[in-house]
C-alpha cells in the first residue's frame, strides 16, 4: 500500500467514489473544493459508511473525540489524519 501523502489522498477518494459511483469529481483542478463539495453532498449515515471503508481499508479507527467538521474539511485534513493514525498503529 502506497503510505505517501499522494498515495492515501487518492486511495481516500477512490474509497468515496466506490461507495458512490454516480458521484463525479475533477480532481486534477481544486482537488480540496472538489473532495469538500463531494462530502458535502452525502448524508450522516453515508459518512459513517465512507468512514467503515477508510477504517478497513488503512486499518485504523476513529477516535470520536477526533470528530469533528476541521477533520472533513479537505482531503489533506483527512489524509494527515489517516497517516497520523497508521503511525501510532505501528509505533504499538
């Protein structure tokens, strides 16, 4: 698995454009509009469906305190937070 920053960050919006396939977004142009605008378009329940495949998928969890708008704001926020996760997963 490609741990690069680059690496997480399109495995991330592969994961989302799994779970949604009707969804479509350039990511070549403003990738962090792009990936907030996606995000923005799911419900509470297709979020937590998004956040189970991320889980699975990098082998980490969520912590709830962690929770929160700033985390889901862009795809960078999302990305450090999933490396940020995998680090401490290997540093136990």
């Amino acid at each position: 698995m490609d741990t690069t920053d680059i690496g997480i960050e399109k495995r991330i919006i592969d994961i989302v454009l799994e779970i949604f396939p009707t969804m479509s977004v350039n990511l070549t142009e403003n990738e962090q509009d792009e990936f907030f605008n996606l995000l923005a378009n799911i419900d509470s329940i297709q979020m937590l469906e998004v956040m189970a495949a991320i889980e699975m998928e990098f082998d980490i969890f969520f912590d709830e305190a962690d929770l929160n708008v700033d985390l889901f704001k862009d795809i960078k926020s999302l990305s450090n937070y999933v490396k940020e996760k995998m680090e401490q997963s290997q540093d136990v």
